[in-house]
C-alpha cells in the first residue's frame, strides 16, 4: 500500500527548458528510466514550472528558443556534466516533429505518456501548467513539494494508475494539496514527508467520487449530481492546512457510501498516524476496522503490505492469526507468515501446555 521514497533515482537526463522569469520551466525530459527525480536547479535557477504537456504522449509545442540541460557525461556530451546549451547549436542533436519525441541523438527515451511510472519534482515548483502528466497511464507515484500554487486543466487527465502522491512537507503546513486534490476524483494515497528525510509524518486516504450533470426540465436545465464522500473529504482544508476534524467528521457518511476496502485504507491511514485524532473519531474507525478485519487481512497479503498486516496484529485474536498465517501461506508469501508467528508467539497467543507435579 505504501511506498517510500528511496525509489527516485537521478539518472543521466536531457531536459529542454527555457527561462520562467528568475527560475526556469522544463518543457520535456529524456532519460533511462521511467522513475524520474528532476534535478532542484537549472544552471542556478531554480526549477520552478513544469510546462504544459511536458510529460505527456502528445508533442508540447515548443517555443523557437529554448536549451538542453545535461545530467552527467551522456550522449557523449562534450560540455561535461550539467552543461548547458541553446537548442540552436545542435540543430541535429533532435528530431523536434518525431510523433514519439524519440531522441536522434545517443539513447535516451522521451520520458512521457506510459514511459513514465514515477516522478519526483523539485520542491521550488510552484505552477504545472496544462495537461501536464496527460495520459500518463503507467504514473504511480508523484513526489511534490509543498509549494505548488498554481494547476493547469487536465492536469491529471487518464493517469489510470496513479494512486500515491507524496507531499515533501508538514501536514501543518500550508500546501498545494488541497489544488491538486481537485485536480484528481480517483483513489489517492497521500503521504507527508518532510523534506530530506524518509519517515512519513502523516498520511490520508481519499477515496474517489463520480459526478455527473442530470437534465430536469425540457427546457435542457441540469443539476450537478456527485456520488462518494471522496468529494467532502477533498474540502477538508483552511488556509491550505489540513483540517483533520473536518475529515474525521466525513467518516460516518463514508461509512454508507465507500466501499471495504476505501474503508479499511481510511481507517489504517488515521489510526496509524493519529495526527489531530480525537477520542470519539478514533473508537469509530477502530468499530469500523474490527468489523472489516478480514478484508483488511486480505490486502495486506495480496499487496504483500508488511506494514499494514503487522498494524492489523493488534486488533487480532489466537483464531485470527492463524486465518492471517494460513491466507499468507496459500499466497506464497513466506515473510508474511514468519513475522505473523513471531507476533502471535509474542503476544501470547500459542496455546500453552502446563503440567504439574501432581501429575507424575
């Protein structure tokens, strides 16, 4: 259910870019691999916008001047490591109509549409512009910084998987989250992680919401119509602060509408990291995750989610782990069931043979 961050790699890149006032937007990415970390600063300004369809399968149009940036000695870069240089010089160096933006020059793909899996942006990133990530199928995961304080349209549009954003920064702090949330009605796992470290500080699960426009009259008059307490949950925010009161407070609505599984990930998520919890919100998601324990149960061994079996374990009775153990033994899943006996045995909960001296 839950990843960290260690998995960002900065790899060899070729990013085109152009000057956004003092920083500097990335208009497309070249590279290895589709899990990207794009580098804090472009010949010392800071990265600050990722531009319109930057990411994307379709071509962004790019303006008659614009630069390379390189990371690292490839494509023979004959500038050294991070060097720059106007697009102008190497008018071969790319064939700027190739449908796929394939590179012409050296081995890097263009990192876009389903060649993309997860991305982590500089934390000096303030505005994404239009269809920024447009039909990034394969996106995952997306690492942010807590600045982000402008989002263009169809910013997230058909990123059928992606289903963890990681936010570099303190839940009690004011960030973009609650902008992007609106730019996003799926399933979304969100994990506070300050910045520079890898520990999650505190995380949230909003589940997704459908709405749809009703015709009520002939006269072609419409109601809006939204189903999913996914879209509550997403206004739970002041002065870009998370409001935990106000998101406990959705539960009990959730509860009629979500289905199991959201459940279990709602209740996991703020029981796990009780940040803002009061005592009331806290025995009714732990009502709701006792009487679910058996789906939870099953997540965690389909996911092979460690973190979430052993949170599980203290809500287990002797019969309990021994289902957990055998679910984890028909999975295959042999650290599962090793880690579920060590719990059990520790707990106590091995049936335990006592003799006495009267009995010889």
């Amino acid at each position: 259910m839950i990843n960290t961050t260690e998995e960002f790699t900065y790899q060899k890149l070729d990013i085109l870019w152009e000057p956004a006032g003092d920083g500097a937007r990335i208009l497309r990415v070249y590279g290895e691999h589709p899990v990207v970390a794009l580098p804090e600063t472009i010949e010392g300004r800071p990265v600050t916008e990722i531009g319109a369809y930057c990411f994307s399968r379709s071509e962004p149009h790019l303006p008659e001047q614009y630069f390379h940036f390189y990371t690292g000695e490839q494509l023979g870069n004959p500038f050294g490591q991070n060097a720059t240089q106007p697009n102008a010089e190497h008018p071969a160096l790319y064939e700027a109509d190739a449908p796929t933006g394939s590179a012409a020059y050296g081995h890097l793909s263009c990192l876009s549409g389903s060649l993309v899996e997860a991305i982590r942006l500089p934390a000096s990133v303030t505005t994404l512009h239009n269809a920024a990530f447009y039909n990034c199928r394969k996106l995952h995961t997306l690492s942010v910084g807590p600045g982000i304080r402008s989002i263009g349209s169809d910013e997230f549009m058909n990123c059928t998987s992606l289903s963890q954003l990681i936010l570099r920064g303190q839940d009690t702090e004011s960030t973009g989250l609650s902008l992007l949330l609106e730019r996003f009605e799926e399933n979304l796992l969100v994990l506070f992680t300050p910045e520079g470290e890898d520990s999650i500080s505190a995380a949230l699960f909003f589940p997704e919401y459908y709405e749809w426009l009703d015709e009520i009259s002939p006269a072609h008059l419409f109601s809006r119509s939204i189903h999913g307490e996914g879209f509550r949950m997403r206004k739970c925010f002041e002065n870009g602060r998370v409001n935990y009161e106000k998101y406990d407070q959705c539960f009990e609505n959730a509860l009629k509408l979500e289905s199991d599984e959201s459940l279990c990930q709602i209740t996991f998520t703020r029981l796990h990291w009780p940040n803002g919890l009061k005592e009331k919100a806290r025995a009714l998601y732990e009502d709701a995750l006792k009487a679910r324990l058996h789906t939870a149960v099953s997540m965690a061994v389909r996911d092979k989610d460690l973190q979430l079996l052993l949170f599980l374990c203290r809500y287990f009775t002797g019969e309990d782990y021994s289902q957990a153990i055998s679910a984890c033994v028909a999975a295959d899943w042999g650290e599962g069931s090793a880690r579920l006996m060590e719990e059990k045995h520790q707990n106590g909960s091995f049936a335990r043979k006592s003799f006495s001296f009267d009995d010889f």
